[in-house]
C-alpha cells in the first residue's frame, strides 16, 4: 500500500514559526514587564513617592527587561549577588561606617549634608564610594550602601545591610540609573527574592568618597 504525504506549504509554515517565536517572546517578557508595572515581588523596602514615577519606569523599560534577563554579576558565579546573615543585626548606617571607615552619623538620609567640608561629594559613583539615599514616605531614614564596583555608565554593585530589614547583609547588589540624563539621580534596585530588578525607582542624594590627595611638588 503506498502512503499519501501533504505537504506544507513553505508561507504557511513561516507563519506558523513567527507566531510560535511571538508568542514565547512574550512569556518571557511578561514577569519582567509585570514587575515593573506592579514591583509586586520587590523587598518592601522603599517606594518613589513622586508624581513623575510611572514616566520614568515607562521609559527605561527596554533597559530594565535586559538586564533583568541576564544581569553582568551572573556572568561570574563568585560575583553573582547574594544575601548572608550576620550574627549581628546590622543596620545599613552601621555597615556603611565600618566599611567605609568614615566618621558620619545619624539617618542615611543626613550622610548627605554631615559629609560636607569633611569628605569629597560627587554626583557618579566609584568604588569605596558611599551611595546617599534620599528619604521618602517608605524609607524615612534613606539608606546608605558602599559602592563595590562600576560596570558600565549605568550600572554599579554594591554591598548594604538591612536592605530587606532583616539586618542581613547583601552583596554584590546591583543598582540600574535610570534617570533620563544618566546623572545617576534615580535608581532600581536589585530584588533578591524575584531575581529582577525591582520597580520602585529611588532618589539618589549623591556619592561620598574620601579627598583625593594633592601631589606636593618637588
């Protein structure tokens, strides 16, 4: 008995094909774009509290999405982030001063201003640099987290304490600029829970480091 075979014209098989590419495009976009729209699975730290938060977070969508699919730390098992718990219950000011070894106190949002005439303030970050975060109707106080390593224009790691408010220690956290002239003024911030970057966008006071010495001339 001799077998009949249909054949499958090459237009209809394309179509087939392009929809089957569409639609596992999508699923694999939706949990980044959902997160954020929503930021549903980010630490409950913090929230911008501006009325301009949707246009920003609108606006480096394509940005986020990226970097949320394949982040530079995992490239590196051994710079990859992650989360330890100190026998201690570490606060991020506590932890920003020991690592720093700069003599600052009071509120995160303060460090700010207190670091005046006593360290250099600059408005990009470098390593060693302390990262001032603002206050806000989510995390009064600021925050405060040293910079461990600048990846690129738009992205540096960093090491924080009580990010999660567990007085737990993060490392290796990535944060994203996402301010419209890459001045490093609003950020996201790494989710270690949902393993993306998470939605809320924060505002950025500065970055404190220490007087670079003068050369004295010969």
């Amino acid at each position: 008995m001799t077998r009949g075979y249909r054949a499958i014209h090459l237009p209809c098989a394309r179509a087939i094909f392009i929809a089957s590419l569409t639609a596992f495009s999508l699923a694999v976009a939706a949990p980044a774009m959902a997160d954020v729209a929503v930021g549903s699975q980010e630490s409950t730290v913090g929230v911008f509290d501006d009325s301009d938060t949707t246009t920003n977070i609108v606006s480096s969508l394509a940005d986020t999405v990226t970097q949320a699919l394949s982040p530079a730390s995992q490239d590196d098992a051994d710079e990859a982030p992650k989360t330890e718990t100190a026998l201690h219950h570490f606060y991020c000011v506590e932890y920003a001063r020991l690592r720093s070894g700069f003599e600052i106190f009071g509120d995160a949002k303060t460090w700010w201003a207190r670091a005046k005439n006593l360290y250099d303030e600059i408005t990009t970050p470098a390593a060693d640099a302390v990262m001032v975060f603002s206050g806000s109707s989510r995390i009064r106080k600021g925050h405060v987290a040293v910079v461990t390593k600048v990846i690129s224009p738009r992205e540096i790691r960093v090491d924080q304490a009580n990010w999660q408010n567990h007085g737990e220690i993060d490392k290796n956290t990535p944060i994203l600029d996402v301010s419209r002239a890459n001045d490093w003024s609003e950020v996201r911030v790494w989710d270690a829970r949902s393993g993306r970057y998470g939605g809320h966008v924060y505002r950025i006071s500065g970055f404190i480091t220490r007087p670079v010495p003068v050369a004295m001339a010969d």
